[in-house]
C-alpha cells in the first residue's frame, strides 16, 4: 500500500510539474510576442504607446479610446517583411496589428510578423482576395490567443452595446487608411458554412448577398446596416468555441 501511494504521488507531482512548465512557457512565449508586437508598432507608428487590455478604460464620449494615429510608416514594415499589406486598429479593443498576404493561408497561422515560430501567427488575408479590387471583399484571419491578443477582443462584438459605441474598423491598404463600419455580427460552423469564404471578389458579390440572406439567423443582432454590390467589405474572422468548428465573423464596408 505504501509503495502504492509513493507512485501516486510520484505520477501528482510529475503532472503538476509537466503543466506549470506548460503554463511557465505560455507565459513567456506570451510575453515575448508582445513584445515583439509592439515593436513593429513602433516601426509603424513611432513610440507612442496603445492601450492594450484596459482599452474599455482610455474611451472618449464618442466611445472611441483617445489614441492618435501618427503617421504610418508602410514603407518601414514593408523593409521588415514584404508580406506586409497594411495595419487592422479597432478602439475600444487591443487589436492593432499588421497585416499580411502570402501564397499560403497556413503559414502566418504559426508565424509571427518576423516570420519567427510563433503560436499566436499574424492577422492575415486570404491569399485569394485581391486587396486593391474597388469592390471586392478582404477576408482577415486571427487567433483567438488565451491572453486576450490578436482577434480575441471581437468576442467583444457578441455584445450589441459594445457594437453601438465601437462601430467602425480602421484599416491601411498599404499607405492608404481607411475606416469601415460594422454591418453584421454572424457565428457560424465552418462544416455547415463554409461557403461564406468563398465569396472573395466583386464578380461573386451577387451570391454573396444571395448567401447572406440564407444565414440571417446566424446573426448575433440586427445593425440596420445593409450592404450592396457596390461596397468593399472586409471580413474579420477568429475561432468560436461554442461548438467544435465554431468562427466568428464581423462583417463591414468602406464609408470612407
């Protein structure tokens, strides 16, 4: 019996050793891609520090933080990575990162915007949108990171109070900036709607309204804000856990 309960407590030790080393290096890995985060901010912005995870904190009346754009440096991120195809900033949420494009729509989901290893990737679009295309319909990809960074914050939108006082996304094309306002809020299943990210340009747009119009139920609330043919959308897409192939999607156009 002895020996018995020495190698129960030899198994509890070695678990919670195995999972504080597991935590121990999230935490750091965490830490390090912050970091590294924030500096290509400062490449792309200069050193003016953004509020991260207490943005609810930093709002105006408008409900927007107070954070200023500086000018954006494309050409410096560009000299960083050639993959670099302009900058995504929400207020009210730390999302405030580069964007990037390859060939590939798996690699930046395991590489960080230096392309180093990283799990938390880059927020990336589809390799088959065009994102020049006047109409067309940039598709955008994230994490959804444990610690709150990448697209974790469009959870955010889940809730229409939090949509009503933070209705619009900004985002550069390359040095261009430009400002988008929310139209719908979907949760879907990849399995059953996998579809939705296929219609990528102006040529498909038609089937696009036409497949909206079959997942209004998948809408988390109404915005009263329609789309047509001739809008360019972007849509910003991360995991949903609620079920197993969840996603979370948030629909926008240009208004600018």
């Amino acid at each position: 019996m002895k020996i018995f309960k020495t190698i129960i407590l030899c198994i509890l030790i070695s678990v919670i050793a195995y999972c504080s080393y597991n935590l121990i290096v999230y935490y750091i890995n965490s830490e390090n891609n912050r970091q590294s985060y924030q500096d290509v901010r400062n490449i792309a912005f200069g050193s003016t520090p953004y509020p991260e995870n207490n943005a609810e904190n930093n709002l105006s009346e408008s409900g927007n933080n107070d954070k200023k754009d500086g000018k954006f440096n494309y050409n410096a991120l560009l000299d960083a990575n050639p993959d670099c195809i302009g900058w995504i900033r929400i207020n009210g949420t730390n999302i405030d990162y580069p964007v990037v494009q390859c060939t590939d729509n798996e690699y930046y989901l395991h590489h960080d915007f230096k392309k180093r290893s990283a799990i938390c990737g880059t927020i990336f679009a589809d390799s088959r949108c065009d994102i020049n295309e006047e109409n067309g319909h940039i598709i955008l990809y994230g994490h959804q990171m444990k610690d709150g960074s990448m697209f974790k914050q469009l959870n955010k939108y889940k809730a229409k109070d939090f949509y009503t006082n933070h209705k619009n996304i900004i985002l550069y094309k390359g040095e261009t900036k430009h400002t988008y306002e929310i139209v719908a809020v979907y949760i879907i299943s990849v399995k059953e709607n996998s579809d939705y990210y296929n219609y990528t340009d102006a040529e498909t747009r038609s089937g696009f309204l036409s497949y909206l119009g079959t997942m209004s139920s998948l809408k988390l609330y109404e915005t009263g804000n329609p789309i047509n043919e001739n809008d360019s959308l972007i849509s910003l897409s991360t995991c949903e856990y609620s079920n197993a192939d969840g996603r979370l999607i948030v629909l926008a156009k240009n208004i600018s």
